[in-house]
C-alpha cells in the first residue's frame, strides 16, 4: 500500500514537470515568433542574436547575448518600457508595454525567448 501510494506520488511529480517544461518551450517558440515578426516585436530588425541578423537597420541595438543570465523582471521591465528601466531619454527602441505595441503576456513569451540567449 505504501509503494502504491509513494509510486502515485513519484507519478504525479513528474505529470507536473513535464507539463510545466512542455509550457515552457511552447512559451519560447511563442517569444522567438514574436521577436523575429515584423508587425509583432520586430527585434530583430535591431538586434543580431545568435549571429542571426536582418539586412538593414540592425546594427541599431546591440547584439543580444548572456540575457541567460538576467533576472527575469529587469528583461520585462526592459521591453515594457526601456526608458524607465534604463533610465535614458533617448533610444531608438520604443517602449513595447507602455505603446500597447505587445500585452503583458506577449511581454512574458518574449522574455522567456530571451532567457534562453546565450
Ligand atoms: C528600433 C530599434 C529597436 C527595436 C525594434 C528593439 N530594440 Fe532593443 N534596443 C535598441 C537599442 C538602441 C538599445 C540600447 C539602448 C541603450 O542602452 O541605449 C536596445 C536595448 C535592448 C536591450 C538591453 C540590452 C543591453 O545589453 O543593455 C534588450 C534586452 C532589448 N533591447 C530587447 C529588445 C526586444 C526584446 C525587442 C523587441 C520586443 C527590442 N529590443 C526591439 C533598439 C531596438
């Protein structure tokens, strides 16, 4: 009865992990569209990642890498609103969450698409 029980929970556990990591990488590929599509996020217009770039304006942003390594709400916070984040009053990159350009939750795909920048 014991092994029963400590099976059904050791099953239960891993339901839950590979649900949440299923959700995970459906969350990425949803930021990843939305940072290469030109009337979502169109950051690759102006930012090379992963020595991907576009023909064009994008040498305007720095190249994204390490973003693996920031805190998660500092990458929102960036995309929602640059200006305030950074605390600069002049970028080329417009304030995505404030504009109403892309919705908290487009913000929080785009961020865990971020997070996997190395
Ligand atoms: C029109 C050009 C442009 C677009 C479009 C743009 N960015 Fe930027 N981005 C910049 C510039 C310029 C900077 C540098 C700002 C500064 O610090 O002066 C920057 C900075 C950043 C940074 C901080 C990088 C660092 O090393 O400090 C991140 C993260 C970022 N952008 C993500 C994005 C994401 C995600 C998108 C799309 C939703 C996006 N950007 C769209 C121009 C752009």
């Amino acid at each position: 009865m014991k092994l029963i029980k400590k099976l059904l929970i050791a099953s239960a556990i891993c339901g839950l992990s590979f649900s949440s990591s299923f959700a995970d990488a459906e969350l990425v590929k949803k930021g990843e569209k939305i940072f290469n599509t030109k009337n979502l996020g169109n950051c690759l217009a102006c930012h090379a990642v992963n020595g991907k770039a576009i023909d064009g304006p994008g040498s305007m942003g720095p190249e994204l890498s390490g973003l693996q390594y920031w805190p998660e709400d500092a990458l929102y916070d960036i995309v929602y609103n640059i200006y305030e984040a950074k605390g600069i009053t002049n970028t080329s990159m417009p304030a995505f969450g404030k504009a109403g350009w892309l919705s908290d939750d487009q913000i929080k795909a785009v961020v865990a698409y971020l997070k996997t920048i190395k």
